[in-house]
C-alpha cells in the first residue's frame, strides 16, 4: 500500500472540507495538514490533522490577508516521507507543497483555480469579501502579479489534476493550462431520501450568507411574487438579508442535520440563484426530491438539467427568476426520479474512482 498524507487549504466547514472528510475516510491513517483547523473538525477528522503557525495567530481575519505566508507555509512541509500526496485547494495554497522525493506522485482535487487571483478578479476588486474593504483591494491590488505568477507555477508542479466539475475542468485548462479527471464531490445521497408523504409547500434554499451567494435575489424574487421561501444558515449577510425581507419570507438560523432534512423533504422547490463550482446543496435538494430553480453559470449545469430536474434561468437578477418560477409552476417533478438522478454523485463513487487514480499513479518500489 502506499503511503498517504492528504493536504487542504483550511479547514472551517464547507463543501470543499467534505471532500477532506471523504478522503479521511478513504486513507484513515493520512495525516492531514493544513493551515488552520477548528476544534470541531480536528475531532471529525480523529485528531489526523497537523497545522503550524498559522494556526496560532491572534487574529483570524489576518490570516486570510497572508496568502505569501501560507504559501511559504505549504511549500515548506516535509512530506519526503509519502508515496502519494493529495491536494484538496482552490481558494487556497494547499496546492503549493513541494515533492522532497522525486518518485512521489501529487495529486490535486481542485476546487477551484483560485477566485481572486483569476476568473474573480474584479469582483473582488469591487466588493471584496474580507474586512476592511479598503485593505482587501489595495492589498489584492499590490499583490495580485505575483500571487498569479506563484500560483501558476505550482499548478505546474502538480502530476494528476482531478476537477470538482466541468466548469471548473475549463477552469483549470484555461488558468494553468493542464488537463484534469471530473471527479465530482461526495454526497451523502441516502441521507436525503424523498418524504413519503408527498406533501410539499413553498421554496428553500440553504447555505452560508454571503453576498455571493445572492440570496438577495431570491428574497426579492419571492416578495414580488408573495412566496414563501425558507432561508437556512447564517452568516455575514444575515441581517442585510433580513432588512430584505418581506412576509412570505422566514429565516431559521442555524439548524440541526436532520432538520435540514425535513425541509428539504417538504418543499415544493429549492432555489440556487448564486454561481457555484460545483453546488453540493444543489444534489443534496434533487436527493430529497425537491427540484432546483437555478442560475445556468458554473457546476449547477453539471447536477441539474431543464425541465427535467429543475428550472434553469440565464441572467441572475431578479425578473430572471421570477420567470424561471412562473416557468416551474407549470412542470411536475417526480421526486423518486429526482433522488434517483442524485445518485450520480453518490459518495461510493468518489470513493471508487480515488481509489483508483491512487492505485492508477503509485509509485513502484
């Protein structure tokens, strides 16, 4: 067997740290490094994770500003003794570690070609999502040349790039210009199962609140039309969000695993109006039978398909998806097809074809 160490930029919760969860699973005596770790997931993770300084700065907004420190900090790991090294990175420097043997195989899960240094520049440049604001810009501003020229340098670096989706597959071939596997994210499909009652009413939507995610535009969509949408999570854009907010509109905070559940079983549809690399929640509400109304850019067009799992829409504003709604009133969804169609990104398959790549690329003694 070879010898595993698994890499990830951070591990706060999120999407991307459930591909760390599935790898853990995979390869449970992996170490696994990173940046900085909450105590919760350094418990989900059986105490495997190994962090460095980074972790022990005061300050935790000042680590996001350090991505030079982080490089410094991946680049200079001592991995010499591992087979196989698998990177999990895309907003992130997991990606920058260096082989200290030459017969050792790295390879990349990638997220994403990091959002601020490319295809996001001027987004971020515009509304920048870490405060203050004016830091962010001047600093992306100052930096952005040689974060990008790093950046590139350590895809290079790279032997076997597995992408999230399609939309991040081009990513990858446009950005760093190498060639990757689809290997979508693990799903707990089962976990999701259709309600047998068939009782559905409303819309939902899930997720950290954050301007990008354009929570906004659902919240507006709905109060011209006088839906109601359930709203879960927290975060940053919360309150904004709420000042939004009309009388259909109701907000749940933080909830438990097997509430989420609940209300992914009894809503009429889920709505996605936010650009994604890949859209875990989106599988996660077509797993409950609940079909998706969703902005037709990024991941999402890998999970749902027109007028067959959901509703797409082209432009992401609010009479945009006011019409995508109208259009969804008019369609029936069966929800045993809907969790049927989910099972494409079933979690047995992530593990099927890791394994394999792994396999595929070990080195031989």
């Amino acid at each position: 067997m070879p010898k595993v160490a698994i890499v990830h930029d951070w591990l706060y919760g999120g999407g991307a740290e459930q591909v760390v969860e599935a790898l853990h699973h995979l390869y449970p005596e992996a170490p696994i490094y990173t940046s900085y770790c909450t105590p919760e997931w350094r418990e989900k993770l059986d105490g495997k994770v190994i962090t460095g300084y980074l972790q022990h700065w005061p300050f935790a907004n000042l680590r996001r500003f350090l991505p030079l420190l982080r490089q410094w900090w991946f680049k200079g790991l001592d991995l010499e003794d591992f087979d196989i090294i698998i990177s999990s990175s895309g907003n992130g420097e997991a990606k920058f570690i260096t082989k200290k043997q030459s017969r050792a195989v790295h390879i990349c899960y990638c997220h994403i070609p990091t959002h601020f240094y490319w295809s996001k520049y001027e987004e971020y440049i515009a509304n920048p999502s870490m405060r203050p604001r004016w830091l962010a810009r001047l600093g992306l501003r100052i930096l952005v040349k040689p974060l990008r020229k790093n950046d590139y340098a350590a895809a290079q670096r790279v032997d076997y790039f597995i992408a999230n989706s399609t939309h991040t597959q081009r990513q990858i071939q446009k950005y760093y210009g190498r060639s990757s596997t689809v290997i979508h994210p693990p799903v707990d499909i089962n976990r999701f199962t259709p309600s047998p009652s068939g009782d559905r009413t409303g819309y939902v939507m899930w997720g950290r609140h954050v301007p990008y995610k354009r929570f906004d535009i659902a919240i507006e969509a709905c109060n011209k039309l006088g839906a109601d949408l359930t709203i879960i999570g927290s975060g940053p854009d919360t309150e904004r969000l709420k000042s939004l907010a009309g009388p259909t509109i109701h907000f749940t905070g933080r909830i438990s695993d097997k509430e989420l559940v609940k209300y992914a079983q009894s809503a009429r549809g889920f709505l996605f109006p936010n650009e994604e690399d890949f859209g875990i929640s989106a599988v996660e509400a077509l797993a409950a039978g609940t079909p998706v109304i969703a902005y037709a850019r990024g991941g999402v067009l890998d999970i749902v398909q027109d007028s067959e799992t959901g509703v797409l829409f082209q432009d992401q504003t609010v009479d945009s998806l006011i019409d995508a709604i109208k259009r969804f009133e008019t369609l029936t969804f069966l929800p045993a097809t809907l969790h049927r169609k989910a099972k494409r990104f079933d979690k047995s398959l992530f593990d099927t074809k890791i394994r394999k790549i792994v396999a595929d690329n070990a080195p031989t003694k």
